[in-house]
C-alpha cells in the first residue's frame, strides 16, 4: 500500500504511543518543577552546605547524557536491588533531568529579579520567607516561563529516549510496527510528522500562555 | 570654471508609504564645503546614503565628476572607494585595532601592497592627531576619538569627496571641538566634503554653501552670511534662530 | 573489589569508545559549523525566498524532531534509498545537519547583535558583500557566539550517545559490552561512562573558556533578540 494508506493504517497505534509520550512529558516536567524550585532556592539563599550539594547535583546531571541516566537507572539499579519498570525509570530519568535543568532556569530567573526590590521589600519589615513567597517567587514565575516553555518542548523530544530502555511510548510503537511490516524509514518519516505537529500545537500553546502571563514592559 | 565634483538630479526617496526626499537637486564643486541643515528626521542622512547607493534612490541621477552612480552598469564599490563617510555613530570596526581600521580598505579593496599601506594609514591617523594611538582597539578610545580615527579610515582611501553623516551628534559636548577642528583643518587642505550636522558654528565658518532641507525638499540654499544673516524663507530664518538658540552661532 | 577488575580490564575497550565519541562529537560539531555559518548568513542575507522555502523549513525539521527519529531516518533511509551508508555516517549525517540548525541559530544571533553599522561602514569604503562578510562581520560574529556554542558543544558530546541506538560503538555501547560480556555490576560501568562523560564536558568547556577570555571584544554581549515566539527560540 502506498505511504498514505500505510499512515492511515498505523496511526492509532502509534497515538497509544504518543498517549504515553505525552504523559512522560507531563510527569517528567512536574517532577522537574517539584524538584528543581527547591534546588535553585538552595543555590541562591542557601548557606554553604546546601548550596554545594544543589549545585554538585545540577552540575553532575547536566554534565552527563540522558541516555546514561536513564541507563543507570533502569539496567543499574537492578544490582542493588532495586527494579524499575521502563515508565518508572524513564518518569524519573527524565523528571530528574529535567529538574538539573530548570533549577538553573528558576535561578537565572530570581537572580534577574532586581536587588533593589528585596531592599524595598526588607525595608517595610518582610522577613526572608516572607520575601520570598510574595516578592521573589510570583515573579520568578512570570520571568521563567520562555525557558520553562523550551524546556517542556525538549521534555517532548527527549522523551523518545525512554525506547531506549523499552518504554512503550511513541518510538517503540514505531519499532514494533517496522519490525511487522519492514516499512522503517516510512514508519517513522510519520513518527518524525507526528512529533512535528505535536511541537508545533505545544509551541502555539506556550507562546500564547507567555503572552497573558509576561509581566507588562519586560 | 570649477570643477563640479558631485551632481544630483530630482533625487526621490521612499520608505514604505514614506516620502522622504522629494526632488532634491544640487551639485558641490571641487574644495568646496556643503553643509546641510534641518529639522531632523527630513531626509538629510537618506540624503547622504543615497549618494553613495548605500539606500539607492527611487528616482534621480547622481553623477561623481564625469561618473553617473546610479547608473545600473557602475561598479559601486569602485564608486565607494572614491567616496568617503563618516557616520554618526562612528561604525569603527570593533575586532581591529586602530590602525588595522585605516588600513584594511587600503589591503582588501585597493589591493594595495601591506608595507605603502601601513605608510598611508599612519600618515592619516598622524593628521587626525591620534599617531599614539595606533595600536589601541575602538572601545578604549573616548568617543572624540574613535570619529577621528573614522575620519582618517575615510581619507587614508584618499577620496575625492567626503560625506559627513552628523559626526558629532552623538559625541559629548566637550568632545565635539577636537572632531570639528579636524573637519575644519581638512575643509582648509581643500578636500570637497558635504556634511549634514546641527553645529551651526562650524557651518557658518567654514561652509562655501548651506542648504536648508525641510519635509523632503531644498527650502532655500545659499552663502553662510546670505543664510544667517538675511534669508529669503521665513521657515529658514524661523529654523536658524531655534537651532542658535539651542547650540550656538558663532559670537559676532 | 571483582567489580573494580572489571572496570580495570575493560579500560582498553572504554578508552576505544572515548576516541569514538571524540570523534563523533568532531564530525557533528563539524558539519554543523560549516552548514550552520551558511545558514546563519542565508537567514541574514539571503533573499525572501531562500529563507522561506528551504532555510526555515530545514531549521524547523531539524529542530522539533527528536534527535533519536533524526538518527532513524539517516539510517533507515540509507537503505530505503539504496544509499547504503555506515550507521557511523547516517549519525553524522543526523546529527551534524540537527546541529546545523541549532549553530545556524548562534551564529545569526551574534551577526545581527552586530548591528549594521559595521555592514554599512565596510561597504562605505568599497568592500564588496563577500568581504564585508569575511573581514569585518564574520570574525566579530565568531567571536561573540564562544560562550552560546560551549552550550552547544556540551549539547553534541552528551547527545553522541545516541549513536548508540543505531549500533555505533561509542562509549556508551562499549558499556554495554563490557556489562554484557562480564555480568558486571552495570550501575558502576555506567556510573563509570557517566563520569567519562563529564570529564570530557568539562575539558572542552574549560578550552572554550579560554578561548573566549583570549578573543573577547571589549564591551560586546550578544543581546538576545526580545519577544521570540517559541518555535522560534526551540
């Protein structure tokens, strides 16, 4: 049959894959959030002790490959008794690596906060916790959200390495599929435009939540 | 009878729905001064740009000595090579030094040999004053300086005219004196030059012509004492008491 | 103690797959320069045409499909196209083009933080566009993209570990040799690769550190472009 027919004929079963993939994207991104807010509050309010272990942990992610995180986690672990089915150690290898990532664009962006608001803010009397949750972080929010928004979009991309270590999300499906019917390149020609149009909807998405939320003359 | 160095002809230029030069004519003869005066945004710089082709107009001719330039068989870059300019902004080129920026028109378009170039250049930068200078990169210099070293990459092509786009509006008060000194030894050496600018001073010592320009046309053009003195325009000598007021003519 | 042995004896074998991942990371870096700078001018310079009919379709492909489809593609297309080539070059060709369209990026950015002052002060004195573009805006856009193009370097290293996946034998996959082979203890192989790998992240970034102190231009920053859409930015 020819390619269009093929597409018609394979998409559901890819769309169970690419139901998979987004839901790694959104668990990967949340535990990134969850993680990564506090590492970058540690590196920049934190005393010394808190600082070098949130940076030695933001420095040793983002240094070494995804792939041999995941690797770690799924073929390593193992040895020390710990199992973890493919979903699991893809959620966390991609959520701990995204949290390297997004404590230093939380970072980045309390740090672009200008010092002489915490003055201001010292100056009527707020506390450091005070400060912080009223001045520091709704701004930091509204200030992170072009990085934060490129990183969701990696998170999609990169979730195709969860195949590496069998997770059945959109690559897998492809594979399998391909390993049927010995179509391959055309198997994932629809991968590679299902993957496009899945960016291009999120990027919409983002760009128009950026501009309702970007804080007016920044 | 002088020798007519630069001829423009019902020169038109348009930006978007724009008009900003609307039939402009004048022609500068050979060690002459032109300077252009007018409230900005009136297509005085277009003007200039448009000489050299770097904004080519929409309509009109101009002609370097015998040359037309805005014929389309012309190799403008020979024509450039011949024109000098200087900008407002000075536009020295920040990854060389100050000598490597006089000299680099000398190497790359002219061809000439590394040893008479570096000769050339230093004799240039000697007469803007800065010959200490020459190892020095564009950002550690004052801004005074850097339009100087501009001038001398200008002249170091040896060209038979120079266009001066504003050169001292974006320099501090204190610095305008040494870059007008330098225009005006060089108007003195004989060197043909137009220069757009609001430094009336300057225009009434030293200009053989002023040309007043206002919304895209030559409101009137005349000698420096006809100009300042008894203009024709009421828009002219409504024009000139504001920009004295603002920066200074020349104490009588 | 049997695991460190382990480790020790498949150091000849760890070492081939550095060289290896060297190697790719040259070749990616490579031909995304080339192709990068040549974009980059078309974005810049090039007519209406060009840039909306093949420079941003190519950058928008190349950059929102993942790079594990990228690789894929290459290597299954070389078959399906009676190509026939090595994974090792379908990876060069997936991964320098994808490389191609990030560094093209970089390197528009630094030309147009530039501003075309520099552009109209060459061409002032004669320079044609080629040299404009050789003399006096390349070699301050260079300059400026040093610290962006680290980030990418450390991108291209990490991500020559996808090779992998079309059975290049770069370091990750001599890894997996070596547990494979042994029954080794695969947490500290890995955990072993894993820190290979940042060594060599921070050698290069360590050299690219200096090269930047060496050729900085006084008071110059790429000013990043404000209010991009973000299919633009990824």
């Amino acid at each position: 049959m020819n390619f269009l027919a093929l597409a018609w004929n394979i998409l559901p079963k890819l769309m169970e894959g690419a139901v998979i993939t987004i839901q790694l994207t959104i668990i990967a991104i949340i535990i990134g959030i969850i993680i990564g807010i506090p590492t970058a509050l540690g590196r920049v309010y934190g005393n010394k002790v808190v600082y070098t272990v949130c940076s030695f942990f933001v420095e040793i992610i983002r240094g070494t490959p995804l792939l041999t995180q995941l690797f770690i986690l799924y073929f390593g672990l193992p040895s020390v008794g710990i199992m973890l089915s493919p979903f699991t150690a893809a959620m966390f290898g991609l959520g701990i690596n995204s949290a390297a990532y997004q404590a230093e664009y939380f970072r980045g962006a309390i740090q672009s906060i200008k010092k002489e608001q915490l003055i201001a803010a010292y100056s009527i009397g707020m506390n450091q916790m005070q400060t912080i949750r009223h001045i520091v972080l709704p701004q930091m929010f509204r200030l992170v959200i072009p990085s934060w928004s490129n990183e969701l979009i990696y998170l999609l991309k990169y979730s195709s390495m969860a195949y590496m270590i069998q997770a059945p999300e959109i690559m897998s499906q492809g594979r399998l599929i391909a390993s049927r019917n010995f179509r391959t390149f055309e198997v994932f020609i629809i991968v590679a435009l299902i993957y496009l149009v899945l960016v291009s909807i999120l990027s919409k998405i983002l760009d128009i939540m950026e501009n309702k939320f970007r804080i007016p003359g920044l | 009878m002088p020798n007519v160095i630069l001829r423009a002809e019902n020169i038109y230029k348009k930006y978007g729905n724009l008009e900003v030069l609307k039939g402009i004519s004048f022609r500068v003869n050979q060690g002459e001064t032109t300077v252009i005066i007018g409230p900005s945004g009136t297509g005085k710089s277009t003007l200039l740009t448009c000489i050299n082709q770097l904004t080519p107009p929409d309509k009109g001719h101009i002609w370097l000595e015998d040359t037309e330039i805005t014929h389309p068989d012309t190799d403008i870059n020979l024509i450039r090579s011949s024109i000098g300019m200087v900008f407002q902004h000075f536009n020295l080129f920040t990854h060389l030094s100050v000598l490597d920026n006089v000299r680099i028109g000398l190497l790359v378009v002219k061809k000439i040999p590394m040893s008479e170039a570096t000769k050339i250049s230093m004799e240039k930068l000697n007469d803007v004053g800065l010959g200490d200078k020459v190892n020095a990169y564009p950002a550690e210099l004052s801004g005074g300086q850097q339009q100087r070293v501009s001038i001398a990459r200008a002249l170091a092509m040896k060209p038979k005219l120079i266009l001066f786009d504003e050169p001292t509006s974006a320099l501090d008060p204190e610095l305008i004196g040494e870059v007008l000194n330098v225009m005006t030894k060089l108007a003195e050496s004989g060197m043909t030059m137009v220069v757009v600018s609001h430094e009336m001073g300057f225009a009434r010592a030293v200009a053989n012509d002023i040309i007043f320009m206002e919304n895209g046309v030559i409101v009137e053009e005349g000698k420096p004492d006809k100009m300042f003195i008894q203009s024709e325009n009421p828009r002219t000598k409504e024009f000139l008491h504001k920009i004295t007021e603002l920066y200074g003519g020349k104490k009588e | 103690m049997e695991q460190i042995n382990i480790i020790w004896q498949g150091l000849p074998s760890l070492l081939s797959g550095t060289v290896t991942t060297i190697i790719l990371t040259i070749y990616f870096l490579g031909l995304g320069f080339v192709m990068g700078i040549i974009l980059a001018l078309g974005r810049v310079y090039g007519s209406r045409i060009i840039n909306y009919i093949i420079i941003r379709p190519f950058e928008r492909f190349f950059r929102a499909v993942p790079a594990l489809v990228l690789l894929f593609l290459f290597y299954f297309g070389s078959s399906f196209f009676n190509l026939n080539f090595s994974p090792f070059v379908a990876a060069i060709l997936a991964m320098g083009l994808r490389s191609a369209a990030y560094q093209s990026e970089i390197f528009r950015g630094a030309i147009q933080s530039i501003g075309d002052g520099q552009m109209k002060a060459a061409r002032s004195i004669g320079m044609n566009m080629f040299q404009s573009i050789r003399y006096i805006i390349l070699p301050q856009a260079l300059r400026l993209s040093i610290p962006p193009w680290a980030n990418e370097y450390a991108v291209v290293l990490k991500d020559t570990s996808l090779a992998y996946a079309v059975g290049v034998t770069e370091l990750l996959r001599q890894g997996r040799y070596i547990v494979a082979r042994t029954f080794g203890n695969a947490l500290l192989v890995y955990t072993f690769c894993a820190l290979i790998y940042f060594i060599l992240v921070f050698i290069g970034n360590q050299i690219l550190k200096k090269l930047e102190k060496k050729y900085k231009i006084p008071g110059h920053e790429i000013q990043a472009p404000k209010q991009q859409s973000v299919l633009e930015r990824i």
